[in-house]
C-alpha cells in the first residue's frame, strides 16, 4: 500500500513472486525520487460485526480503556474521547481479531495510521 498519511489512503496491489522465487514489488512514481524509508503493512479488512465488542484505548503513559460499544455493521463512533494522543482499537469478542489492531492518530477530522 502506498499511503499519503491522510486517512485510510493508498494502493493496495498483490504481490507475486519472479522466476527466482523471490518476490518484487514495481512501483512507478512517474519520476525518479530518493527514498529514505520504506514500510510495510498488511492490509486487513474491517469489518463491523453487530455480535461483537469493540473497546477504544488512548495512551496516556500506558494504554487506558476509553469506552467499549457493540458494532453496527457501518462504523463505531465514540464521543467525548482524549485528544492529543494516539489510539486503537480492539475487537475483544472475535479471538481470530483480539491481536489484528492498527495504532492511529486523530486530528482535524483525519485519522492517520501509525
């Protein structure tokens, strides 16, 4: 996924291994650019279950519980939550997505993956 920061932004492309068994990723940028740093992130899908717990943590020296609700098949909206800190959030029902969370920031409206 190549990403600008803002959102969930980026390109998702698959992967394939070359005829050395190796695998490469191609990626034109339309110009030749020096890069300094380079990350990768699988990518997960997010889904929303009705049946299961999301719980929100900030950090605040360590991770603290916000607040928890049930999903609704769309999205979670929690309010009233600590700003300036980062944040995540976990599914504590769906063993297979307890440990599947992203880290991210909040700020004017932008979530930004860390």
């Amino acid at each position: 996924m190549i990403t600008d920061h803002i959102s969930a932004t980026g390109m998702i492309g698959n992967i394939k291994k070359n005829s050395h068994g190796k695998y490469k990723v191609k990626i034109d940028l339309g110009g030749l650019y020096n890069i300094s740093t380079i990350h990768y992130t699988p990518y997960t899908p997010s889904i929303i279950q009705p049946e299961y717990i999301y719980k929100l943590y900030y950090w605040d020296q360590e991770w603290k519980l916000f607040d928890e609700q049930k999903g609704n098949k769309n999205f979670l909206v929690f309010k009233y939550v600590p700003s300036g800190t980062i944040y995540r959030v976990r599914n504590e029902t769906n063993k297979k997505q307890k440990n599947m969370q992203r880290i991210f920031s909040y700020k004017n409206g932008y979530l930004k993956w860390l």
